[in-house]
C-alpha cells in the first residue's frame, strides 16, 4: 500500500546520550549558483541599504585597582570597583564591594555595595548590606537592606517629577530683623556724656 521513497533521507547521528542531533543547514558550495548571486536580486540588494546592528553594550567596569580623578558621564551601565573622586552620571551605577566614589551621583538605577560619599540621585536606589551612603538620597524607589549604613536624608520624587534641589519642607521665612538705629549727623557731634534717644526708622 505504501511505498517507501527510494531516496531515504540519511540517519541522523546520535549523540552519547542517545539524542539526536539536528541537522546542520545546507550551504552552497563554492560553484553552486543561489538566487542572491542572480543579476537581478544581487542589483536590488545593492541599492538597498544595509541596516547594520549595533553591537551590543556591555556594562564598563572601573577596576579595584584604579584610582580615577575626575567627572564621568555616559548613557551605559558602569560599575565601579575602584575609587571615583569626581561626579558620576550614568544610566545605572554598580558601586561594587570595593568601590568608592567621593562625589555626586546620578542614574536612573544605583547599586550600592561599596561606599558613597555625596549625593544620590535616582529613580531606583538600592543600598544593600555592605553599603556605605553619607549623604542625601533623592529618589522614586529606595531600598535598604538590614546591615547598610546610610547617614543623610531621603527625598522621595514622584514618577516624572523632577528632583528637588531643596526640601519641600523648607523652614518658613525669619522675620527681619529691627533695623538699626540711624545716627544723624547733628548726633555724631554730640558732646561726650551728653544723653541722645535714637528712635528706630520704619
């Protein structure tokens, strides 16, 4: 009733754990014509322009063994093992056990596990058990594990609104001061001893 192919495709060889292995995908030979080498599929292809990809980014690392003096900006991923003394801008920071930075910092994700000296500024902030923060933290999320020191106050923004420079809780204005009493010149030739009422002006 059914016949078999007289062409039977070849057996798939086995690996050592008795499953079959995938066959690898058929390659032109080197004399083998394809439909991209034709005249006119190879004309379209050139005049198309060929999208290359990005290659992909990896996060920076500032090693335990370097000292960095200065600012650092970007839009990546940096972590920091070394020593920073200088602002960090990035679009997340690692502070690794060993790091340290000594200045202000700004991402939209921090992990510290080192030690921060100076300004935190970003939407998602983690201090976990190794972290050292003195300063303030301004943020949206902040996190802070059981062992992390953090010396400073917590300013929390709401998504989309910006960070405040200052708290909201700002004290309310001192009154003035009295103003001080105005000497006229008739009184700076008053005789030694002599009694003068100054008034104060309003």
């Amino acid at each position: 009733m059914f016949n078999k192919p007289k062409n039977n495709p070849p057996q798939q060889p086995k690996s050592g754990s008795g499953l079959a292995v995938p066959p690898l995908p058929d390659l032109p030979s080197p004399g083998q014509q394809n439909a991209a080498s034709t005249p006119q599929v190879a004309a379209a292809t050139a005049s198309a322009p060929v999208a290359t990809p990005s290659p992909a980014r990896g996060a920076s690392v500032l090693a335990r063994d370097l000292v960095f003096e200065g600012n650092i900006s970007g839009d990546g991923e940096l972590t920091i093992d070394g020593q920073v003394k200088g602002d960090v801008r990035v679009n997340r920071l690692i502070v690794g056990d060993t790091g340290s930075v000594e200045g202000t910092v700004q991402a939209d994700n921090v992990d510290v596990k080192g030690r921060v000296v100076g300004a935190v500024q970003g939407k998602n902030v983690k201090l976990l058990s190794t972290a050292y923060v003195d300063g303030d933290i301004n943020h949206e999320q902040l996190a802070i594990e059981v062992g992390a020191y953090f010396q400073g106050r917590c300013l929390q923004t709401r998504p989309g609104q910006a960070a405040a420079t200052t708290p909201a809780s700002a004290p309310a204005a001192t009154p003035a001061a009295p103003a001080a009493p105005v000497v006229t010149p008739a009184m700076a030739g008053a005789a030694q001893g002599e009694v003068v009422t100054l008034k104060p002006t309003t």
